[in-house]
C-alpha cells in the first residue's frame, strides 16, 4: 500500500476524507485487537495506517481553520 501523497489527499472531499478517517480508525482498532489475540500476520499495517490517518487528519485540521479564518 503505497502511502498519498499530501497533495492527493488534498484534492478529496470534505466527506471522502471523513469516510477515510472513520474507516482507518476501525481498521486500527482491529488491528490491535487482531494483535491481542496473536492473529496478526503484518504488523507493518500499524505504521501504514497511523501514517495515513495522520495525513487526513492534517488535512482536515487545514480545513477547519482556513474556513475560520
């Protein structure tokens, strides 16, 4: 999975990224839980997936306070 770009994530809508966040966040969670019961496989997905919710996360936050300005 090849990691966005920032400019790429830029170019989504408001409700794509949401969709993507919340869709990351439940990923995530089962992840750890795939984790805790020793069926994880690729543990390399927790860092990918961090990473990305990270991106969108900034560029909603970008959003947010360019709309407030």
């Amino acid at each position: 999975m090849a990691r966005p770009n920032a400019s790429e994530l830029r170019q989504l809508s408001d409700a794509d990224i949401t969709e993507q966040i919340d869709g990351l966040r439940r990923e995530l969670f089962d992840l750890r839980f795939q984790q805790a019961t020793r069926q994880l496989a690729n543990t390399h997905r927790f860092k990918q997936s961090r990473i990305k919710l990270a991106q969108l996360l900034t560029v909603q936050k970008e959003r947010q306070s360019s709309t407030a300005s």
